[in-house]
C-alpha cells in the first residue's frame, strides 16, 4: 500500500487492518516520512519507482494499492514490473489533456519558501479539496491557525516513525515533482497486463473524476467503482477505510 501526499503509512493503518485477516499486507512509509528517514538523492518520479520495485523485490508483493500520489507512482511501476497481478488506484491525479492537478503547486512554493507553513498546507487543502463546503471557506481563517498549530510543535520531540506536522507539510514539495512527471498522454498504461480496480468517490474534485473517466476510457477492461457519501481520502483513518477494504478485499482475492 502506497501513501498519499501529506501522509505516512500511519495514515493508512485502519485500511491495512481491514485486509490483514485475508492478505500479508505491508504498509511502508515513503521516502523522507516516519521510518524511511531523509530522502536523499531523490530524483522525483523514477526514484518513487525505485522504492516501489525495492519493496516489492523484497516481499513478493503481486498486488499492489495506491492512494492519490501513490497511485500515480503505482500505475507508473505496474508499467515496468509485469510481477504486479492487482492493481488497486485511489484517484491518482494524472494530469491530461486539459486535465490539470498542479495549479496549486506555485503558491505552494512560494509559501514554503517564505516559511508561511499554515499558509501553505492551505494551499494544499484547497488545490486538492472535495466538492464541499471547505472550499468557500476563506483562507485567511484556516491559514492564522494553521500557522499557530504549526509552531507549538516547533522543538517537540517527535515519536519514533512519525513525522512533525511541520516536515509533513514540506514533504508535498516531493509528491508534487512526482505528479507533475507524471503528465501525459494516458494512452500509454494501455500497455498494462495487469487487472486493474479504479476507485473514486462521489464528492470527489471533478479533475480527479476526469482522470478515472481517461483511464477507463484507455483501460477498458478496468473495473471502476464510485464509493457514494466519500471524497478523496476515503481510505484514510479518519475518514471511510472500512468502505475502501470492502471493495479491496473483493478485488484482491
């Protein structure tokens, strides 16, 4: 299972907990969060590739979920790693003929750069939210306690294979240069023999649903699957895991 943008493997615990009864299931936290440590030399989408394909040589692991940037990294690997049977994707933004997931990503940088890390995670929020009410909300009164959040954890210890909510935030810068790579034509993941599942909810963005519509437009023989009353982070521990390891456990099998 390959996290999303902001996450770690944490994240995805409920989820891997609903699969655990049928499956070996291995939840690895990407580079530069929790127990991978820094990222190093990371040469965006095709180091993320590297880590999959290390995993996956180590466990044996034939089926294969991602959610959100870690799907685009997933669908990316399936293309060169033939061993993967199953793949499962969460909304990966795959930006396409019009179809953009990226527009955000310079203000975000430019916050990151001045330090505004509240400010920042908004813009993260906002470039990626449901279709919600969160989305009317003005900035201003997320971004002053965002930012307030933020600095009490300045000098805190943090636990073991966690990671501050300060470092988190500058870890999107990564899973941004990885989505952005990512860009093209869909007509080349024609080219996988794997099954694949396509999974989205209902009150997702509208660019993530283009992406599904695309790749089942390229993928014909894909299942989708639109999960009613969920946004982007269903699988989430907070949100609707249960929901996701349902229809995980079906298509796994």
């Amino acid at each position: 299972m390959l996290h999303g943008a902001g996450q770690t493997a944490e994240n995805l615990r409920s989820l891997a907990g609903g699969l655990a009864g049928a499956f070996t299931v291995y939840v690895p936290d990407r580079r530069g969060r929790g127990r991978s440590g820094p990222y190093g030399q990371f040469h965006g989408l095709g180091t993320e590739i590297e880590d999959l394909s290390a995993v996956l040589d180590v466990t044996g692991a034939r089926c294969v979920f991602g959610l959100s940037a870690g799907a685009v990294i997933a669908i990316e690997a399936a293309l060169t790693r033939p061993q993967i049977a199953r793949l499962a994707l969460y909304e990966p933004p795959l930006s396409f003929d019009g179809v953009q997931h990226a527009s955000w990503v310079p203000r975000y940088e430019r916050e990151l750069q001045a330090g505004k890390l509240g400010s920042a995670l908004v813009t993260v929020m906002k470039g990626t939210a449901d279709r919600t009410a969160f989305r009317y909300v003005p900035r201003f009164l997320l971004a002053a306690p965002l930012d307030f959040a933020i600095r009490r954890t300045a000098g805190r210890p943090v636990p073991e294979g966690e990671v501050s909510p300060r470092d988190l935030v500058a870890t999107v810068h990564y899973d941004a240069m990885t989505v952005m790579e990512a860009a093209g034509p869909l007509e080349r993941f024609a080219a996988l023999g794997c099954a694949v599942l396509l999974l989205g909810g209902s009150r997702s963005a509208e660019n993530l649903t283009a992406s599904l519509d695309g790749l089942s437009r390229v993928l014909p023989g894909a299942r989708r699957v639109t999960l009613h009353g969920v946004g982007h982070t269903a699988a989430d521990n907070r949100h609707q895991p249960a929901v996701v390891a349902a229809e995980l456990r079906t298509f796994f099998a």
